[in-house]
C-alpha cells in the first residue's frame, strides 16, 4: 500500500478552504495533472466523483466523497484503472482565522508496482498539489 500525508496551515477559514476541496468541477482549473472532475451522482452526503488525471500516463477512476461541511471529506475507491484500492481525508480545524488541514491518502495499485515507485507515485505531486491549494485561496480570497 503507498501512502503520503500532510498538515498545513492554509490562509482562509475552514468554511472557505471546504468550498474549494467541494467543488470538485473545479479542479482542473487549478490542479495541473487533473484533466476533468464531475459529480456523477449524489446520494445524501456522498458523491461519486469522476476524475480524469495525467501523471506519467492518463487514467481514470472515481471515489465516493463523503462530506461532512467545513470539517472533513472522507473518500473511498468506487472503480478505475490503474488503481485497486484508495481511500483518505481532509480534516479541517479553524485555527486563529485560518485553516489547519490534514491531508492523508492510501492507494494500492491493480497491477504491480514496486514499494517504492507506489510510495512515490502518491506522494510526489503532493508539495505541488498543497502549493496550488495556496493559490488558489489567494485567488478566490486574497491576503487577509
């Protein structure tokens, strides 16, 4: 199983930092390797969400999204490619005004990968992805 994780202070209050991780549509906007994301379908408080994503090659695979507004998404593989497992989580805590985020995924594959090529095909991108998280707020947000 590969696995990566990360805790970051984000400069936006957790009712705003859950509307950007919510509005999976929106992703490919700012997330380089995600080539489309839409909500296939809704079922209370889950989602199964699509994604279309480019690292080294081109998959797809879906992840049932639970959410728990402005404090946690937890998700779950549905289906794919490339994958055979994966579930993880945001948890989100306010902080003096800002955003303290928890990030965590684990992913196993359906074909063989080494240890650490799996480790690090789930946890290269993620200096980037936080990177383009932080934009983004200041983006939509600002500097407060």
């Amino acid at each position: 199983m590969a696995k990566a994780n990360t805790t970051e202070l984000f400069n936006c209050t957790p009712e705003q930092f859950f509307s950007i991780i919510s509005d999976y549509s929106k992703y490919p906007e700012f997330l380089s390797e995600v080539k489309s994301c839409k909500v296939i379908k809704t079922e209370g408080t889950k989602k199964l969400v699509e994604y279309k994503v480019q690292l080294i090659k081109s998959f797809t695979y879906t992840l049932w999204m639970t959410e728990d507004p402005n404090n946690k998404i937890v998700w779950e593989f549905a289906g794919g490619d490339i994958f055979k497992t994966m579930k993880g989580f945001w948890t989100l805590k306010e902080e003096a005004g800002k955003t303290r985020a928890s990030y965590e995924v684990d992913a196993t594959f359906g074909i063989f990968v080494p240890s650490p090529v799996a480790n690090a095909a789930v946890s290269v991108n993620l200096p980037n992805m936080i990177s383009s998280y932080h934009k983004r707020i200041k983006t939509l947000f600002g500097t407060r």
